[in-house]
C-alpha cells in the first residue's frame, strides 16, 4: 500500500535496535552496514484513494542512511 506522510511523525520512539532486530542482515545487505533501530511514531497519512487518516506507522533507521521501508501498524481513528 503506498502513501504520503503529512507533516511530521508524532513521538517517535526506538523499539529494537541492534542485534534485537529480527531484520537485520537483510537490512545490512540491502542497504549496507551500519547501525540499525526498529522506530514508531503517529502520524496523518493520505492514502492512495485521497483519504486523510491518523496511523501509528513502523521504520527502520539507519545511521547515516535516514529511514527507510516505512509501513503501516495500526489504525487509530
């Protein structure tokens, strides 16, 4: 599912990181070694048919290589 986030994330906080993350050799591979957190955050997303809505979203943040595969979580209104 693609989308735009507007704005900016709400309270952001790390939930793994390091050797914690499930993920992480396919990260290494993919994107290169560096040091990896699992974040979460809420913010308003618009959707691909235009609908504005409030989500708490999920990414990988690498060191040096910003965010990355950003998805989805949970709905909240």
């Amino acid at each position: 599912m693609h989308f735009e986030i507007l704005g900016e994330i709400q309270w952001p906080e790390t939930i793994a990181s390091g050797r914690s993350i499930w993920e992480l050799r396919r990260l290494n591979r993919i994107y290169g070694k560096t040091t990896w957190r699992k974040r979460k955050g809420i913010a308003k997303i618009r959707l691909e048919d235009g609908t504005v809505r409030l989500e708490e979203l999920q990414w990988y943040e690498g060191h040096g290589k910003g965010r990355k595969e950003t998805k989805i979580k949970k709905y909240l209104e």
